[in-house]
C-alpha cells in the first residue's frame, strides 16, 4: 500500500489505535480526517463529525468530506465497543445490541457509503479493523467477538466483490494494545507505539496483504490451526470468575 500522498478518512480515529494511526499516516505525508461522535481539533488533522449507529450521520459525514476532499482514496472503519456480558443475564441483551450496531453494522454502513466514490475513483484502499477476539474468543465478552468475527466474513466478502475495480480491501487485526486502560488490567497488552511500528511496515508491503497481522496475534489468528484453539479459550474463560456470583 503506498503510504504517502493519500487522502484518508479514519472513522473512529479520535482515540486509541486509531489516533496513532492518524497520526502516523499525518507523519508519512498524506491528508488525514479523523471522525467520531465528539472529535476534538488536533494539529495537523483534520475532523468530521460521525455516529456510526446512525444512518443519517454517516451520510452527512460522507458528504461533507467528499465537499473537501474529491480526492478521498483511503477509508478505514475504526469504530469499536468492548462491553461485557453475562450470558445467563437476559438484561446482556442491549449490551449486544449496541455492540453489533457500532461493530459490524457500523461497519458495513461506513463502507457502502464510500465504496461508490471509491470505484468511481477508479483506485483506493479499505481497511476494516477486526480483533485477534475474532479468531480467539474472550468468553467475558462474546458479542465484541462475535462482531469482530462479523467483520472479518464481510471484508473477504468485499474484497472478492472489489475485484477488478481498483479498489483495494485489508483487514488489520489487532491483539490487545496499550490503550483506554487496556495496560491496566492486560500487562500482555502491546505498548502503542511498538505496535503501530510493525503496523506501518506491513501496510508498506506490495502488495499490501489481505490481513495486517503483527507478532503478537499470530497467536490468536491461528490457534485452530496450531492445535492451541481449545486450550487458549479455557484459559480465557477464567475471566468468568469475575462476573457476579461466579467465583
């Protein structure tokens, strides 16, 4: 993927991975717009107002950055909610709820709002942004992983229907990354900075792979073919214990 000279949209990149990948790819020499629900100005980047559970808001953030930026050639779909669930109590029901509205039907809603402008442009990237959660389940939090899961099915779907049109579709596929907290309660978690570097040297691969997959999701992403699938889930479901009346 050429890393410079591009114009590119990261819906969900107010925070954490996502506001280091803007500002990596602010750092390489492209156009960079940030949306979220609140953005906040940052130097350098530039902002666009979106809630990826509302149909009417994403198309007022499509047409507001294709007013500025006709050149737009980079979406990437950041936007994400990790919440826990009990699954023995049915009031887990609107956590789910939420949790596939923002994930996966966020998701697929940003998509199809650029994907015309981008075939029409004739050239372009998506990146969608799954989880290792998605190939390894965290039993404390069944539907993040089940819309990640989501996530990855559409994007080799989409890539297989973008054949042809110069439209290129990736997947980053995240482990557990220093941030929002995340170092606190996982010391496995990645520190942020050593992560976006190995996310930047693969998305400069040419070509650029289907799935960006540092060092430390391998382990995830291939459990089931490694033979190492059920014995990781029975170590994750230990997190169990710290649900109410469970211990």
């Amino acid at each position: 993927m050429e890393l410079t000279h591009r114009t590119i949209l990261i819906v969900g990149g107010t925070s954490g991975i996502g506001r280091g990948l803007a500002q990596r790819f602010l750092a390489a020499g492209n156009t960079v717009i940030i949306g979220g629900r609140k953005p906040q100005p940052q130097e350098g980047l530039e902002t666009v107002r979106i809630d990826v559970t509302d149909p009417d808001s994403i198309l007022r953030a499509r047409d507001e950055v294709l007013a500025a930026h006709p050149a737009l050639d980079v979406v990437v779909t950041m936007s994400g909610v990790m919440l826990i669930e009990d699954l023995r109590d049915p009031a887990h029901l609107a956590a789910a709820e939420t949790t596939i509205a923002t994930n996966l039907l966020g998701t697929i809603r940003v998509i199809d709002a650029f994907t015309p402008h981008l075939i029409a442009h004739g050239s372009g990237t998506i990146l969608t942004v799954s989880s290792g959660i998605a190939f390894l389940p965290f039993p404390l939090m069944p539907t993040y992983g089940a819309s990640k899961a989501g996530v990855h099915a559409y994007t080799e779907s989409l890539r297989a229907q973008l054949a042809g049109t110069g439209v290129e579709v990736a997947e980053l596929v995240p482990p557990a990354v220093a941030t929002a907290g995340q170092e606190k309660v996982n010391p496995a978690a990645l520190p942020l900075d050593a992560y976006l570097d190995e996310v930047m040297e693969l998305l400069a691969a040419e070509p650029t792979p289907h799935e960006i997959l540092v060092k430390g999701v391998l382990m995830h992403r291939w459990a089931e073919r490694d033979g190492t699938y059920a014995d990781l889930v029975a170590r994750r479901s230990q997190s169990l214990n710290t649900l109410p009346n469970r211990g």
